[in-house]
C-alpha cells in the first residue's frame, strides 16, 4: 500500500520561505521513495482537510513558532494523525532557549553563561543601566539572540560595549525576551542525531565555516556564502564529545525522531551546546541534508523510514 504523507511547510513565522523550500525539497525526496506526499499550509482549512483525508503520517517542515512550540503537533495529536518528530510537550522545550540550556547544564553537558531578559525589564529599570550590569557579569564578547524561532533571525555577536544596544535592538524585533550569552570563540558545529533501532545516533558534525565570520540568515541560505565541511575538521576527541553532546540534548530534552544540535568546539577541545531544533531545514543549503550524505545515506530513505516508524507508533 502507498503511504500518504502531508508535508507541512510556510506558515506565518519569519521563516516562512525557508519552510516552503525545505518542504519542497522533502516532497521531491519522498516522490522519489514511492509515497504520495500533499504538501499544505497551515490555514484555516487545514483541520478539516485533515480530518476529511485522513494521511498516514504527517511531517512538519515549519520553521520558527509555527514548527517548533509544539502547537501544530498538538492539533495532530487532536486529530490523531501520526506524525514524524518530537512530541508537542517536548517541543516546547526545546523551543525555550534558557529552559534547554538549563536543562542541558542541569545534566552535566556545557554551555555557555547566560542571562534571559524581557524587553519590559529594560523599559522598567534603565537599559544603560542593565547593558553595564550584563558586560560587568558576563563579560564581553557576547551573543544576543531572540528567545524563540531560528535561522540567525534577530541574533548577533557583541565584540563591544557600544554594540550591545543595537544588538538588543534586533532582538526585541523577534520577540519580548532576549538571550545574551557568551559568545565561545571556536568552531562552529551542527550534529543532526537519528533514532535509530538500538537508540539515537549522531550523523557527521557539520563544520560551518560563514565567509562574513558570522553564520547569519543570508550566510546560512545564499549559496557560496559559507563552506561547509562534513564530517567537520575536529580530532577524534572532540569529534566523539561533539556526537555525544547532541544525542545527550536528544535524549534529555525527550526529543524523537530527528533533531539537530548547534554547538561550539572551543580551542581548549571542549563543546558547547548552543540550541537544539526539532524540526531542521532541508533547503540545498541546509546542515540535516549534508549530514545525512555524508553518513551515506539519502533524504527520501531517511523521512521514509521515519514514515514508517511514525505510522507504526500511531497517533
């Protein structure tokens, strides 16, 4: 029987174009697996359309909120329509930056120091103020990011003092909260991790390497910016850490199916887990796909198979 399969991809978050390219990709890949794929967005129509077709499984290739907080895997799990990823409690999660950094310090695994603030916090008690306090506590380079959502979108390393308003600045656009963190000087790294059989399993780090120096939305989705090294140039040491870093995410943010990683090898060998993202960009540039290659593998058999491991667990 011909396994039926919605993609779900666009949405109404920041990363709306990278979701239809990433879905468009993962329908191609599993046309050429033999499933019958509908791709859809989600609009108003979408629970009825689920409700009437009744697909096998689904897949969620919606980036940002719209993919990663775990709302759409709740009207899945509503519905009852099996599904490829992590369950919407776990999600959740990991879609809080601080609550997945907490988390993964709580278990024994680095990352780097951090402060969480609300945009109100700076109104109330004096953003020249707060800026001081935060260089004074963490110390100075910086990275600042949006708490929620993906893709470099609104995050930006501080190398000085001046730089952090405006950094803040682009933050707040993406959401109320803020991230600032120290910023790890080191190689940049993304482990996607599989489940596999007999558990997880981490695929060839990807070493990102952004021409700019920084790994931003246009190094991350225009070609040429960025090269990539798959597997990454680390020694077996840090190799084996990096590996072992991203399936202890996997499994203590309760993750399932796929996910990736993000971290940083430092000079001194040790890596650093930055965030973790439940559902990964499949574009032409994307890190899952290049991980998946170089682990000799494709991304139809790898979404296939993860189709029917989906359908075999049920709603």
């Amino acid at each position: 029987m011909t396994r039926h399969v919605v993609v779900l991809a666009g949405g109404l978050s920041h990363e709306r174009d990278v979701s239809l390219r990433s879905g468009s990709r993962l329908q191609d890949a599993l046309h050429g697996r033999g499933l019958e794929v509908t791709p859809r967005d989600t609009d108003g129509e979408l629970i009825d359309w689920l409700t009437g077709q009744r697909p096998d499984a689904a897949i969620v290739a919606l980036h940002g909120s719209r993919g990663e907080n775990g709302a759409i895997q709740s009207i899945l799990e509503m519905i009852g329509i099996p599904y490829v990823g992590t369950t919407s409690t776990n999600c959740r999660l990991s879609y809080e930056k601080n609550i997945a950094k907490n988390l993964m310090r709580r278990h024994g695994f680095a990352t780097p120091a951090w402060v969480s603030l609300s945009h109100s916090t700076f109104r109330d008690l004096g953003a020249q103020t707060l800026m001081g306090l935060l260089v004074g506590h963490l110390g100075l380079p910086l990275m600042v990011k949006p708490q929620h959502g993906g893709s470099a979108l609104g995050a930006t390393p501080v190398r000085t003092a001046d730089e952090l308003p405006a950094a803040l600045v682009g933050a707040f656009a993406y959401g109320e909260i803020a991230v600032v963190e120290q910023f790890i000087e080191g190689t940049e790294l993304a482990i996607t991790v599989v489940d596999r059989r007999d558990g997880p399993q981490a695929l060839p780090a990807v070493e990102i390497a952004p021409h700019s120096g920084v790994f931003d939305y246009e190094s991350r989705y225009t070609a040429g910016l960025t090269t990539y090294y798959t597997p990454a140039r680390l020694d077996e040491a840090v190799a084996t850490a990096a590996a072992e870093l991203a399936i202890g995410a996997h499994r203590t943010l309760g993750l399932r199916d796929v996910s990736r990683t993000d971290a940083i090898a430092g000079a001194d060998g040790a890596v650093h887990f930055l965030e973790v993202n439940v559902s990964p960009g499949l574009t032409e540039t994307s890190l899952l796909p290049m991980a998946v290659e170089a682990a000799g593998g494709s991304l139809g058999e790898l979404y296939a198979g993860l189709v029917e491991r989906a359908v075999a667990r049920g709603a």
